[in-house]
C-alpha cells in the first residue's frame, strides 16, 4: 500500500476487543479474536447503553457482553436496524489458528512479515499453502508442529531459541505436508533468530491485536480520513508499536490513545460489539450458528477478515 492522501477529515472511532490469549494461539477456548470500532459521539454512546441496561433491566455495575448475550431483545436491538450502530460500526474476525498458519507459512516462503493474512498481504502463494495447510487433516502431527512453532516464538534469548530450534525441526521432521508444496529449512530459523532479538522493527509473530488493528484503520481511512483511535486499555498497544504499525501501513494515519471502558461509554459498546460478534462468530464456525444473530452481525463484518472456512464466513456475510 502506497499512498499520498488529501485528508478530507478526521475520524475518530472508538474500539475494544475480546478472544484475547496472548500468545497462546491455539487456546481452544479463544480461537476466534474480533476487533470492533464505532464511531458514536459520547453522548449518543451513554444513551445507548442506558437503553440497554433499561431493556435488560440492569443496573449494578459495568454492563458485559456476557450479560448482553443473555439478554436477546437487547442483543437483537442494538445490533438491528433500531439501535444506534448500523452503520456506524465495524468488526474484523481473526481466526487464531489460521492466523498461526500463516505466520508459519510466511516464515518459509521468504520471511516472517507482519502483512501476512492483511489486505496488505503481497505473498499470495505464502497464503495458499497456509490455507492448504490449514484445512486439510493431518491430525496431531499438525497442531505439535504448530505448538513447537509458538514455543520457538516464546524463546526469551538465544540460547533458549536455539533449543527450542531443535525441538522444532524434530517435530517437522516428523510432518509429511503431502502434496503442499512446504519445506521447513534451517536457514529462515536462524534469520528469525537475528531479527525476533535484534531488529526493534520487528512487531512481536504471536500479537493477533495489530493485525486486526491493521485492518479496522484501514477499513475508517478508506475514504481519506486520518483515523484516532480511542481504545480499551491493552498492553499489547505501546507507543512503539503503534508507530510501527502506521510505518507498516506506509505512515497511513493512525493516532491511538487508550482509556478505561468503563469510563467512556463509546469503548464500552465496542466491547459490547466484540463480545457479541465472538460468540456469534465462534457459534457459526462450529457450526451450530443461529441464524438470525448471524444475519443481524453480517452488515457490521469487515471484508478482509483473517479467516480460512468458507462455509461459516459465507452464512455470516450473507445478507
């Protein structure tokens, strides 16, 4: 992506998360990670979660997406054609395991980059066999292919990269891809080592944050806008990343500051977005979705989601 804009204004939004695990990718529990952004002004915002707390009939305390999941007429109000975020809001879906693949794949097929799985991803090849890898059944060989690749990512220095190395090409060494046409070759391995402990540029491999982050910014500058991000507090969006996040995107604007949810009302529907939208999400690609909060999530959907099963994303982008 290479652009020179003419700013025609700026958008501010307002943003949270839920399906975080930190690096544990493949936590059963939390495989799917969603993003969502809103952009409400604050009082609007407060309004509309006193609606909810009215409908609900809740009072006492910070009102969660947990809750709201409970409670369908307030769900089916806030995310139908009556309540205050058609239109105005957005959710991008990141399943952690392909995530994972792809990071694997991008490795091998000439360097880990943090594009990878993005709208900004160039590598096409790297992400057809992420996804040939991804979706075929090689059983337990994958997935302690997988968790050998996360433990090497988790190394603290080099000595316990170089160990963890051993162990990694050891389980590889016992992974047949079949026809996928993947090698694992020690020489990426040793240029990772260089770059996870000596190169800053380098945005932590297991942070499934900022791809997502990538990818709202993208989706609120798309028509000229410079985008500020009003967020849930996240140690994962330190200032140093977020400046490599906007050289990452060719310097697009991204101005980020962080707040607590339960003091300002727009992040606390943003995280009322993202809570609803995971379990949603999650339901549909374990195939047992319902269909009406599926129809009701598939206006809200970014279009360049981290996401390898198309019969799930086809019911929930289906309008």
């Amino acid at each position: 992506m290479s652009v020179e804009p003419v700013w025609s204004g700026l958008v501010e939004i307002a943003c949270d998360e839920s399906g975080f695990s930190g690096s544990n990718l493949l936590d059963p529990d939390t495989r799917v990670f969603t993003h969502a952004s809103l952009q409400l002004g604050p009082a609007e915002a407060r309004r509309a979660v006193e609606e909810l707390r009215e409908r609900s009939r809740y009072v006492a305390g910070e009102y969660k997406s947990a809750r709201l999941f409970k409670q369908r007429p307030a769900l089916t109000w806030l995310l139908g054609p009556d309540g205050p975020l058609l239109g105005r809001a957005a959710v991008q879906l990141t399943d952690k395991y392909f995530l994972l693949a792809g990071r694997l794949t991008a490795l091998f097929a000439g360097g880990l980059d943090y594009r990878t799985g993005t709208s900004l991803d160039a590598d096409e090849p790297a992400r057809r066999t992420a996804l040939a890898l991804h979706q075929h059944d090689y059983g337990d060989s994958w997935w302690a292919l997988l968790q050998s690749f996360i433990d090497l990512l988790r190394s603290k220095n080099r000595t316990m990269y170089d160990e963890r190395m051993a162990d990694f090409l050891a389980v590889a060494s016992g992974f047949d891809p079949g026809e996928v046409d993947f090698t694992v070759r020690r020489p990426p391995l040793d240029a990772l080592r260089d770059r996870l402990f000596d190169d800053r540029t380098l945005l932590p491999p297991l942070e499934v944050l900022i791809p997502a982050l990538v990818e709202t910014t993208l989706h609120w500058y798309a028509d000229g806008n410079a985008v500020a991000m009003v967020h849930d507090e996240q140690s994962a969006l330190t200032v140093h990343r977020i400046a490599q996040v906007n050289l990452l995107m060719d310097d697009a604007p991204l101005e980020l500051r962080q707040t607590d949810s339960r003091t300002d009302p727009r992040v606390q529907l943003a995280d009322l977005l993202a809570g609803s939208a995971r379990q949603i999400a999650t339901a549909e690609l374990n195939g047992h979705g319902d269909p009406a909060l599926t129809a009701l999530l598939a206006p809200y959907l970014t279009p360049h989601p981290i996401w390898a099963d198309d019969a799930s994303w086809a019911r929930l982008t289906a309008l």
